[in-house]
C-alpha cells in the first residue's frame, strides 16, 4: 500500500510539473527532465515491487535497473537531439 501511495503522490507531482512548465509549445527541458525522471523512477518501483524483482535472483534485477536507466537515457538523447 505505501508504495501505491507513493506512486499516486509522485504521478500527481509530475503531472503538476509538467502542467506549470510553461506554454505547450515551449520545449522547456528542466520540466522534460523532472517528468522523465520521476517516470524512471516510478518504473522502477513497479518492476521491483509490483513484479517481485526486488527478490529475483540479481542478474534480473541489474538487468531491470539497467533496462530502466538505458531508455531514460534514450528518451534525453531523443529530446535534446531534436531541440
């Protein structure tokens, strides 16, 4: 339940980032990085707490964690490659 909590709070914290981040058509990229950011760390909790990875063995675990921290890097090369 606390981590259900903690994944309503932070969906709600980004989606008010995102919202104040200025005009839709200005590319403002502290508010990309924030929501990028907050939504690799909600990933992570989901695959670690809502999939049971956190007590796999840890070659799935690094893979996870890698996998998540690969595609937000992707995503940022993605978004200031064509800013």
């Amino acid at each position: 339940v606390t981590v259900w909590a903690v994944l309503t709070l932070v969906t709600v914290v980004s989606w008010l980032t995102a919202r104040d981040g200025g005009a839709s058509h200005v590319l403002n990229a502290t508010v990309t990085v924030t929501v990028l950011l907050i939504a690799a760390v909600k990933s992570q909790l989901v695959i670690w707490y809502f999939m049971e990875v956190r007590h796999a063995p840890g070659w799935l675990r690094v893979t996870t964690g890698a996998w998540v921290a690969g595609l937000f890097a992707l995503l940022l090369g993605f978004y200031f490659a064509g800013s």
